[in-house]
C-alpha cells in the first residue's frame, strides 16, 4: 500500500497534518478545493493560507477547530500545536 503522507521536504509538518485531516473531507466542494490546494503546495503555511478563498477559509476553520478538539482529548500534542499554527493564521 502506497503512503499518502510521506514527508516531503518541500511542504512543513503543519500541511501535512492539515492534508490529512482534508483527506477526508473531499466529498465537499471546499473540502475537495483545500485539498487538490494541499497535493499541490509546496510553500510555507502562510502561503498556502493566503491561496485560500474566504468561503475555503472558513470551511477549513471550522474542519481545524475540530481536528484541534480531538487531537487534545488524544493528547496529542504535536499534533495539536501544528494544526493550532495553521488555524491562528485563519483567524487573523
């Protein structure tokens, strides 16, 4: 089975996680629209933020606050804290 998350040096560890999670999402157009966005940047967080349009924003807020919820209650903390730098950039 192939590996869809390998690491790539190209893209930090944030997008990764956030490629992940968006993984899952694509049965929604903005969920499908971050994440054809995420298989295909290889820039920095803020970057890849800016490229976002308002309505995939705040799809993706809403999709992080989630994540971020569930990643504490597994104590998760690197996790946590990599999503976390991704969803400040969100919300301001």
């Amino acid at each position: 089975m192939k590996v869809l998350f390998e690491r790539d040096e190209n893209v930090n560890q944030s997008l990764l996680f956030v490629r992940e999670i968006m993984a899952g999402h694509t049965e929604s157009k903005f969920g499908k629209s971050i994440y054809d966005k995420l298989t295909n940047f290889s820039h920095d967080t803020e970057d890849f933020v800016r490229s976002l349009t308002g309505d995939e924003m705040y799809y993706l807020n809403n999709v992080l606050a989630e994540a971020i919820d569930y990643s504490n209650q597994e104590r998760d903390d690197e996790r946590s804290m990599q999503l976390n730098r991704v969803y400040e950039l969100l919300t301001i």
